[in-house]
C-alpha cells in the first residue's frame, strides 16, 4: 500500500502555511492564534472519533479540554472573531486528516499537532517580544512554557 503521507515532522511553513511574518497587531495575533487553537481542538475531536491508541487518546482529550478552556477564557476579555490568514490552510489540513486512511491517521494526526505547536511557538514568541499590545505580550508569554508542553507531547505520540 502505497503512503502518501506528508513527510514527518513539517512545520506549517514547509506545507506553505505559514504567519510570515508573525501578526504583530492584536486583532492579528488573536485571529491566528484563535486559528491554531481551533484546528488543534477540531483535529483532536477527530482524534478521539478515529484513533484506537490510548496515548493518542488521552492527548486528544487534553488538547480538547485545554483549548476549550482557553477559548471561555478569550472570550470573556472580547478577543477577536475577524478570522485569519491562517483559516483556510488550517482548514485544509483538518479536511486532509478526516480523509487519512485509518492506518496512516495517528502519524498524520501527530504532524499536524507538531506543526500547529511549532507555528503557535513562533506567533507567541513574535507577539511575546514585539506585539502591539503590553498586556497581551504577556499573556503570549506565559502561554509560551504550556506550549512547548505540548509540542513535547506532540512528538512523543505514536505513529501507529
């Protein structure tokens, strides 16, 4: 059987998605990072529906938990729903994962949280040091340690 999966770990700019440069105005910082938050909610949903490994599993439920919790959080401080440039190629990667084959789905469910990790490290870090916003500078840089958690995570799941 032939695999057409993606090569292993490919950050969102290696698959042409990609905040470059990194929004540096808050209505752009939160639009992306409300993009990633909703792919690695959406995908980890998916996750829960289609994976049978337990460490697969159980990371799914944290993202979904975590994510969620923050997204309550956002929207009570009024952060934006304007959308992202990150949106349709985010899209795309979750309709690509809802029609991996099953044997090929934690591989591609564990690259793509690889690469929505990594491209939240960099909107963080970008916003972190040079955003438009003090208050919310700091908040992308205590969200900086919880997801370099995750992307840890990220890369110790399964591929099978």
């Amino acid at each position: 059987m032939a695999s057409f999966a993606m090569p292993f770990s490919p950050s969102l700019a290696q698959a042409g998605i990609s905040t470059n440069p990194a929004p540096l105005e808050t209505t752009g910082y939160s639009s992306a990072v409300e993009a990633l938050s909703k792919y690695e909610v959406d995908s980890s949903q998916l996750a829960l529906t289609r994976s049978k490994s337990q460490a697969t599993r159980a990371f799914a439920q944290q993202m979904v938990h975590h994510h969620s919790r923050v997204k309550s959080d956002q929207k009570i401080v009024g952060r934006s729903d304007t959308g992202s440039a990150l949106d349709a190629p985010l899209s795309q990667m979750l309709y690509t994962l809802q029609n991996t084959p099953s044997v090929e789905f934690n591989a591609a469910y564990k690259r793509g949280q690889i690469a929505a990790h990594e491209e939240a490290l960099k909107v963080h870090g970008a916003y972190a040091a040079q955003g438009s916003d003090l208050a919310e500078r700091a908040k992308a840089q205590a969200a900086m340690p919880v997801i370099q958690k995750h992307l840890g995570a990220a890369r110790d799941l399964p591929e099978a």
